[in-house]
C-alpha cells in the first residue's frame, strides 16, 4: 500500500518576509519490518532517519518551482515482496559510479538542481546511497550504510553495524561503527567516535581521527594526512607505525605491555608518507 501525494507551499508571510515557495512529493509505503534502501540523487541532499515505525516515508523536495519536473520524473519504487525500497532523482544519466558522474558532466546533465531526499524506514534496515555533491545524514540505528559521494560530506549520526564509504573530497563524521568500517577517500576528513571490530581506512590527504572503545584491528593508509587513534582505559594496544617525514608520538605503551589480554587487544597499523601519527589514551 503507498499512499503518493505532491504538495505546493506556495509563498505566505511570517514576520513580515515572504517565505520562499517549496514543493514536495510525499510517498508512505507499509512494510514488515527492516528493509532496504537504495538512493541515487546528483546534487540533491539525503536525509535518512531510522524509527520503531514499520512505515516507510520518502519526501522529495525542491525550493525552486523551476524544477518541479524533477519531482514528477524522479523514481520511487518500492518492492513490498523483498522491503526494498529505490528512489532515483534522475532517470537519464547512470549515476551508479563515478564514471556516470563524469559522463554526465561532459554530456552538461550534470547541472540542475536535484530534488533533496528524505526517508524515514524501521530500524535495522540497511541504505546504500550513491551522489555527487548532495551532503548525506543517516539518524537512528542501521543494520548497514553504503555511501558512494564525489564531494558531498557524510554525516552518521547514531549507531551502525557496517559502513562503507568511497568519496572523493567530502568529509566523513560517524558514531560508532559496531562490527566494520571501510573507507576510501581523496582529500576528505574521516572521524569516527566508535571503532568497531574492524576499520581500513585509505586516503591521500584527509585527516583521520579514531575514538577506540572495543577491541579491535585498525588499518590506516595515507600519504600527507595525520592519524590520531584514541584508545579506551584498559586496552592493550599493539602498534605498527611508520612515517617518511612525520613523527610518531604516543602517550601509552605501544607494545602489547598494557596489562591487559589478548582479547582485549587494539592492533593499530598506520602507514603515512609525511603525516604525524599519535596514539593517545581516551581521558
């Protein structure tokens, strides 16, 4: 069952300023439970929440009426058989990798303002969104978050079981990451305030900042970025770490000597041409 309806806000006033005229279109579908979403959008920003409603919301919205059409060709589709859910803001380029981003661009389909995506879904489920410039926010539990972006930055709010990311220059900020993170970026930042069993990251020059509470293996491969992991009271932590021109400082054994047992071990291995590598325990 889905329900579609498209709204016209045409202009009012508050305060005495006319608010700007915003139109959007409105799908519910009823699911089972936790499912999956797949979201593919050019220029537009994604905004996934993640709730104890069995419903799915998706909300297309654009403030210039110019581009009205955008909402009426865009693509929601939802296959109540397999809880997956599609929405595609533009059905004629091939926005599923960055080749389609790039030939898109040389054809000049790439200018345009794409509709601003937003989906509510039940928690657990799983997203993998695919943009170029649209910034990215993902709130409330997920199973799995996929984000593919050229410039666009990335924000996971609240817990996830697995990310994996590809972005190019955009930045990178997650919550905890329960069991893996993977990450492959040009020149964006990459924070996460939870590492989880498991996390490679390979950049060439962002800054990457890790808080560590569990257990886990840490891989990390730069050519100008600094590294900064740190480490949870009580971890044992074993280190191999090299720079050509950076400096490797630490404020905590990095042998295994903590004092703590093996399963209770952070094995972090940092590799950067000229960037500084510091470990450091969490206060």
């Amino acid at each position: 069952m889905s329900r579609n309806t498209m709204f016209d806000r045409s202009s009012d006033y508050r305060g005495g300023e006319s608010m700007s005229k915003k139109l959007e279109r409105h799908e519910v579908f009823e699911t089972s439970g936790p499912g999956h979403a797949r979201v593919t959008t050019a220029s537009g920003d994604v905004t996934i929440g993640a709730s104890e409603s069995n419903v799915i919301e998706v909300t297309l919205s654009v403030k210039d009426p110019a581009y009205q059409r955008m909402l009426d060709e865009a693509v929601i589709d939802f296959d109540r058989s397999k809880n997956t859910l599609v929405v595609r803001t533009r059905t004629h380029d091939n926005f599923n990798s960055m080749r389609g981003f790039t030939a898109a661009i040389r054809r000049g389909t790439w200018f345009g303002s794409d509709p601003d995506v937003h989906i509510a879904l039940p928690e657990g489920s799983s997203v993998e969104v695919t943009t170029a410039s649209g910034d990215t926010e993902t709130i409330g539990g997920l199973a799995k978050a996929s984000v593919t972006s050229a410039s666009g930055n990335v924000t996971i709010a609240d817990e996830v079981g697995v990310l994996e990311m590809k972005t190019a220059s955009g930045d990178v900020t997650t919550a905890t990451v329960r069991e893996s993170l993977t990450c492959h970026s040009a020149s964006g930042n990459v924070r996460c305030d939870g590492a989880g069993t498991s996390t490679k990251i390979r950049t060439a020059s962002g800054n990457i900042h890790l808080s560590v509470d569990v257990p886990s293996e840490i891989s990390v491969r730069t050519v100008s970025g600094n590294v900064a992991v740190s480490v949870a009271r009580g971890l044992e932590v074993d280190v191999d770490a090299t720079s050509v021109s950076g400096q490797l400082t630490s404020t905590m054994p990095l042998d295994g000597t903590a004092g703590g047992s093996s399963k209770d071990a952070v094995s972090i291995s940092a590799k950067t041409v000229s960037g500084d590598v510091k470990v450091s325990s969490a206060s």
